[in-house]
C-alpha cells in the first residue's frame, strides 16, 4: 500500500504507478510550536492577544499606577517636592497615572522597565526643566564594563542609535529596572514567560476552536480505499475525490454535512473530540496558571474553579497585600535611590496605603485595635498607625501653605 498525504501525491515514490490499491488521509501534528520568549513575541501573543493576559496585566499596572506616592526627608514629610512634581507629570505627553502604567506593564511583559531623566530646554541650561521618559524594551541593550557591570545603555529606534549612562550621578541618565533572573545578571525574568507554556495552550485551544467553527467537516481522521476486487483509484479518481471534499465538505455553510462513500471508500475518526479533550477545563486550567504566574486570583479574573477564597473582597485583599504593594514598594526603593541623587536631595518615596480602597476594612481593623490600646499615648497611637506626632503634622502643613 502507498502512502500518499492529504490531496497531493507524494514527492517521492518507490515506483512509477498510474493506480492505487489504496490510500490514507493523515492529519498528524509533530512537536509543539511554541510562541518567542522575547519581548514583541509574548506582548503580541500575550497581552495583545490573550484575554486573560490582557487582564491580569492591566489589573495590575492600573492597581498599582493608581496609588500615590509619599515623600520623605529625614522623619518630615513634604507634600510639594520637585520629585512629586515630576512623578506627578513626567513629560509632556503623559500624566504621572499613565507613565506608571507603561511602566508596570513593561516589567510585568519583559522583566525589565527603563526610564530616562531628560533635559527639556537647552543643553546645560540650568533653568532648564527634567523629563521623564520610557524606553521600549525591546530596543533597549545594556552595555557592561570590562568587569561586567552594567554602566549604559544602548537606546535603538529605526536606524538611530545612542548611548545613555546608567547611575545616580546627577545630570540626564537612565534607570534600569528588573524582575529577578536566576539565569542573567543584566535583565529581568518576566512573569509571562513562566506562564508560556499555559499562555500557548490557551491561545491554540481558541484557534482550535476558531477553526472548528470555520471548517469543522475538514477530515480530521484518515479517509481509507480499500476496494475487495484489489483495483485502485485512477488520477482522474482521485482528482475528482478531491475536488468533492474541498468544495462539497469544508466551510462554514457547510460544517456538519454528512460524508457520502462509496466504491470502497471508508472513514476512520482519529482525531480527540472535545469532550475526550476536556476542551473547557483545559482552558481554564492555563487560564490558572497564568493569573498564578502574575499573582492575580482567578476570583479576579472570573476564571472558574480552585477559588481559595470564600468571597471577592478577600481575594481583593490578598491581591493588594501579596501582589500590588511589594511591587510598589520595590519600584518606590528604586526611584528614590536614583531620583534622590539627581536632585541632590535625601529623599525616600513610599506608597500612601490609606488612599487605597481595597485595603480599608484592614486600615479599619487596625485603627481599631490601636485605639483600644489604652497604655498608648495619643501622639504613639499616631505613629503606630503611620501618621506623625500633632507637632510635626501642623509643621508639614504649614510647610505646604
């Protein structure tokens, strides 16, 4: 018997033969294709592509852009700072919400973010106004020392390229912020990339779905001749047979339209149907792992099954406590660090918890407590719950008139 793959004749034969005894239709997949671990590859397959991506980043980066940022020298905090002049509008063309948005995302779809402290008027101008900006990842290369140290960055748009420094010393530069690597000493693990496996899954299991619907009378088995007198089909046979299947059993209109047989044709199902593959649960099951790679539950994201949570308010809870503020806190040590030493200034930023609506039944549950605490003092009940001493409040607001 001669093989001979779907509708062609095969490119190599062991002889010349105008007949067949008989054939099969195979439909057979080979290794799994999986999506570029790079930056454009998992944003466009991603969170371009993908619902719950979409999602569980945008929770995210518009949770955390969201709150607001406080500003210390010393013990005193300052409400008005030329920091918090620029976080609050980093460039022209972004608000302060907005830039940290951008931001969150790029970490959260490369494992990197890169911002760039820009001069707005002319070059050594010292009245001249600072800018914010964000450099796209993917065309961002860090450049290291000869003892390997990252000291610059390498910015590419089109056919332009340049070279921005990397530090806190004062003066325009770059910052370069990462996600945890245990493989790479300069670049950022991106969340998406532990979940590449599951996002593959739910993205071909959507196409599988979508092809269905499209052409589901494609053969998705083997199509057998086998005729009892040992004759075969001729070219003119087997160019006819494929012709009916093209035009006659593929297509929407057509989807479901019973396969007529005859002279010695038989069809063999080979394929899983979507109840032997569990279509549905396959779904949810990747769209699991996704939103566990990003630390969002999957109460959040109305993704069925395995919720740990009894109710949405303490899912909420939890995805501030253990997802939001540490990546929040950890961008705020870094942006003091590197905006401190180009201000010259001793500055330390951290996040207003009490601004954040999904935190107030624990914000409640602590006043509470220190309240009831009676061998506290009024200004110790002040400090415990984060708000400083009556003395040192009235001088901030006094600051700020």
């Amino acid at each position: 018997m001669n093989l001979i793959w779907p509708f062609a004749r095969r490119a190599v034969r062991v002889a010349e033969r105008k007949e067949a005894s008989g054939f099969v239709a195979l439909h057979m997949q080979g290794d799994a294709v999986w999506t570029r671990r790079d930056y454009a590859g998992l944003a466009r397959e991603g969170f371009m592509r993908n619902p719950v991506v979409h999602r569980a980043v945008r929770l995210i980066a518009e949770a955390a852009s969201a709150v607001p940022f406080l500003l210390y020298e010393g013990e005193a905090e300052h409400a008005d700072h030329p920091v918090l002049d620029l976080l609050r509008r980093p460039n022209g063309r972004q608000s302060g919400a907005a830039f940290m948005e951008t931001l969150y995302g790029h970490l959260l779809l490369a494992g990197n973010a890169y911002a760039e402290l820009a001069e707005a008027g002319t070059a050594g101008d010292a009245g001249a106004a600072r800018e914010l900006h964000l450099l796209r990842p993917d065309r961002v290369s860090v450049v290291a020392d000869t003892n390997g140290w990252p000291v610059a960055l390498d910015y590419r748009a089109g056919s332009a390229k340049r070279r921005i420094a990397l530090g806190p010393e004062t003066g325009p530069g770059a910052l370069q912020l990462t996600l945890f690597h245990p493989l790479d000493d300069h670049y950022g693990f991106a969340p998406l990339q532990a979940a590449s496996m599951a996002l593959d899954t739910h993205n071909a299991a959507a196409r599988w779905n979508k092809a269905l619907l499209d052409n589901s009378a494609r053969p998705s088995g083997a199509l057998v001749y086998a005729p009892k007198d040992g004759g075969g089909l001729t070219d003119e046979q087997f160019d006819r047979l494929k012709a009916d299947l093209e035009e006659q059993y593929s297509g929407v209109a057509r989807a479901g339209r019973p396969l007529i047989l005859d002279g010695g044709l038989d069809w063999k199902a080979m394929g899983l149907t979507p109840k032997d593959m569990d279509f549905i649960e396959a779904k949810n099951a990747a769209s699991r792992d996704i939103a566990l790679a990003f630390g969002v539950p999957p109460m959040l994201l109305g993704i069925p099954g395995d919720n740990t949570f009894s109710n949405y308010q303490e899912a909420n809870r939890a995805f501030y406590r253990l997802t939001v503020l540490p990546l929040i806190g950890r961008i705020a040590g870094e942006l003091s660090h590197w905006l401190g030493a180009k201000f010259s200034a001793d500055v330390r930023l951290w996040y207003d918890a009490d601004q954040i609506e999904g935190l107030s039944l624990d914000r409640e549950a602590l006043w509470r407590r220190v309240g009831a605490a009676e061998f506290l003092s009024d200004d110790e009940k002040r400090e415990a719950v984060g708000y400083g001493r009556r003395e040192d409040r009235q001088s901030a607001v006094g600051n700020r008139q």
